[in-house]
C-alpha cells in the first residue's frame, strides 16, 4: 500500500490539567511571580526539586508502572523514558506524564538553575588518632563541580508534527516515497511492515514492526520503535526508545544521531557515522569497519566486544564486557574527564588524550600496547595486574597509577595523596597508609577543566 497525502492531524499536546496562579512571591522583589501547578493525580512521581548549574545536564527521574513520557514546559513531548537528562538555560519546570488505565496523569518538577556554580572542591575525614602501627584508610571526596556530564535530551525539530502528515495505523505495510510524511501519531499502536524510500517517517506512538525497510529519506523518533532487525541507510534521529530484536547496521550514507536509548541485542555495525548523546546499549559486538566517526558523549555499553577501526571519539562513559580492540590505523580520542572500562584492550594505533583534566582507561585483566601504537595526552591507565606487554610510545603526560575515580556527575577527577615529605603514598580517591609516626596527608584532585584543588589531614599517632 502506497500512502496518499492526508489532512494533518490536530495533535493536542497538552492533555494535563494545569492552574496557573500568579501571585506575589514571598520575595523582597513584589513584582516576581511564581506558577503554581495543581496536579492531577498521585499515580506519578517525579520525586523531589532539582538544582543545577548553567551548562550542567540534571538528571530526572519519573516513577510509573504504565506508559510515561516527558514534557517540557510548554507541552512538547521530548522524551518516552522514565530517565532523562536535561539542561535548561535557565529555571524551569518539566512534567512527566502517564497513561494509567486509559486516562492520563502528571507530575512535575522544577529545575532551578544557578547561573554561576562554585568550582571545584575536595574534602578529606576530620583528624584521626590511631595507635603506632594500624592500618587505616582515607577517603576523599569532591563536590558535583570536578567532573562533568555531556549527557543530553535535545527536543526533535520543533516543526516535527506540524506537516501534513498520512496516518498509519492497524497492519498494513506502507510505502512512504519522496516528499511524502507518514505519521505513527501518540497513544496509536501500529503493528505492521514500512518501506521508507525518500519520505520521512515520524513515530511518535508505539511502532512494533514485522519488518523496515529504510533505504532512503528521514526516520524521527519520539515514542518507540522496535523491529526485528534494522539497516539504516539514511538519517535516523531518536528522541524516544530504539529497540532492535537482532543485528542493526548503518550503511553510507546513513546517520544515527540518538538523544533518546538506542538498544540492539545483537552486533551493531558501523558503516558511516554514529552519534550517541544519550544511551547506546549492545548486546554483543560493536564493529566500527570504516573510517568514519563514532562519537560517544554519554553512556555505551557493549556485551561482547568492541572493533575501533575509524575514529571514536568517547566523552562520556564505555563498558565493554570482553575485549576492545583499537586497530591498526584507526584513533581513539578520549575527551577530559571521560572513561572506558574493559576486560582486555588491544592497542595497535593512536589514543589521544585531552590537555587538561584526565581521561581515564580502566582494565580488569589484560592491556597489550604494542609496537605501533601511541599514547599521548593526559590519560590514566589502570590495570591492577600491570602492562602485559608495552612496547608502544607513552607520552609524559600518560600515568599508569590509577589515580583517576568516577565521581561528582559522572566524568572522573584525578587523585594522588602525599605525605608532608612530598612522596606518593596512593592514588584515587581511598589510600591505606599504616603510619607509626604523626604525619600530615595531602590530596590533590585535578578536575575536568585541569584546575588543581587539595585538602589536607593530620594522622596523629599516639
């Protein structure tokens, strides 16, 4: 069946009951104002406030048992997960939104933004008295302002539903062809088949599909799609939740940009270039085959291995369950205050870090550098059994102490403890020392942006 043009849909986005009620603030200032939003039932929970700082993404969450989704101020829907991250310029509120036995209900949230956010801080424990000869451990810690987070849920095009749109609904399999929309509208469930060959399919509803064909042409995502297997060969942009029940490939000219979860549980291949802004969830191998870009700003986990033959570029968080191989000719670019964990890791190319906070690589068995691969910029190199083998280039900026620890927001911060002589005693952000003479610790964190900050502890043996 070919989709024939439709009259566009009415799409009602405010479907919540809300009060606005100006009145004077408790203020000094009278003329400040304050909306008071009455919700309309308690089967939803956004939890409470939030505060953040300008340019920091918040975390919010929304608790409920049936379908949610998350609205921004003025009604747009800009997310179907219950866990989102945003990062408003300025004070506002945000509404999650469910669907609980045919009727719809809110909850909402405010995010107060203070425009200019303290710098980094650490702090250590009070002074310890400890007996000649214990063991002890010191801990530190930072504020949320070390680290940082590139997670993002960026709003679709704010013109994403207003075309004039064909409605697809029931089983049938469609055709939708150049210059023609096609529409999946909110609360519909289609459960049929699509060939995209030029037009532009919106999901904004449920999509569960026997099969897509994408050859051609615009995918856009704000409520769910799941398919079998998925070959995306033109531009895809989720806002919502991507589900892939087997194998999913991107073939040239293709282009994922995710803001939404993006979940395949068996191998995704890379043929052109990926953009995760939010979550990226493979159930087995991760094959970048190409020189083209991977990016990664937030979370991506990998069940099996991961192949870096192009470039990838990680500045938020990697776990790979197995092995990650950085193959010969290809770079991987690890951003401050990013991370990747990894049983074993293969270096046979370039990895380049940034030039002020540290980046961190983090293995739990087996790291081999070899001859051809260089390693520059401020990284931290963690393997607790040590090198197996290292006969690759390492900048002096490179360390392999182990001296980097997730914290704050997400990214990691640098940690090294000195003793009043000056001398290394541990790094990270818990060092066990057995003193057996009165000493003064120092630790130094070095945050995101490369600042240094140190707080300091007195360990008066007695």
């Amino acid at each position: 069946m070919t989709i024939m043009p439709h009259l566009a849909q009415s799409f009602s986005l405010l479907l919540f009951l809300i009060t606005a009620l100006w009145a004077q603030n408790t203020s000094s200032d009278p003329d400040e104002k304050a909306i008071q939003i009455i919700h309309d039932s308690l089967k939803t929970n956004t939890g409470s406030d939030k505060n953040g700082c300008a340019g920091e993404p918040v975390l919010l969450r929304g608790s409920a048992h049936k379908k949610s989704s998350w609205l921004d101020s003025s009604g747009l829907r800009i997310s179907s997960s219950q866990e989102i991250f945003v990062n408003p310029t300025q004070s506002t509120f945000y509404i999650f939104q469910t669907d609980f036995n045919g009727s719809v209900h809110h909850d909402t949230v405010q995010v107060n933004i203070t425009p200019d956010c303290p710098p980094c801080s650490v702090h250590t424990e009070t002074n310890i008295v400890t007996p000649p000869g214990k063991t002890i451990t010191l801990t530190a810690n930072t504020n949320e302002h070390c680290t940082r987070s590139n997670c993002s849920n960026r709003t679709p095009p704010a013109d994403y539903l207003t075309k004039g749109a064909s409605i697809l609904s029931g089983t049938a399999h469609y055709v939708i062809s150049l210059h023609q929309t096609a529409s999946i509208p909110e609360e519909t469930l289609f459960n049929g088949s699509i060939d995209v060959n030029g037009g532009t399919l919106i999901v904004a509803g449920r999509a569960i599909l026997k099969k897509i064909n994408f050859k051609s042409g615009r995918i856009i995502v704000t409520g769910e799609l799941t398919a079998p297997y998925f070959t995306i060969s033109d531009t895809l942009e989720n806002y919502g939740t991507v589900n892939v029940d087997s194998d999913a490939s991107i073939v040239a000219p293709g282009c994922i940009n995710n803001y939404g979860t993006f979940s395949v549980n068996g191998i995704l291949t890379l043929n052109s270039r990926a953009y995760n802004h939010s979550k990226m969830n493979i159930g087995s191998d991760l094959i970048q085959r190409s020189n083209d870009l991977f990016t990664n700003e937030c979370s991506l986990v990998v069940g099996n291995d991961l192949h870096i033959n192009g470039t990838f570029i990680n500045k938020g968080a990697a776990a790979v369950t197995f092995n990650t191989f950085i193959r010969d000719g290809s770079q991987y670019i690890t951003d401050d205050g990013s991370y990747i964990t990894s049983k074993n890791m293969y270096v046979e190319s370039s990895i380049q870090g940034g030039s002020a906070g540290m980046s961190s690589i983090t293995i739990q068995e087996e790291l081999y550098i070899y001859k051809s691969a260089y390693i520059d910029g401020r990284i931290d190199i963690c393997d607790k059994n040590g090198i197996e083998v290292n006969v690759g280039k390492m900048d002096k900026n490179v360390s392999t102490d182990c001296r980097t620890a997730i914290d704050g927001i997400g990214g990691v911060a640098s940690f090294v403890w000195y003793d009043s002589m000056g001398k290394i005693v541990g790094t990270g952000k818990s060092v066990t020392i057995t003193p057996v003479v009165t000493t003064t610790y120092i630790v130094t964190v070095i945050d995101v942006n490369g600042n240094s900050v140190s707080d300091k502890i007195n360990i008066k043996v007695e």
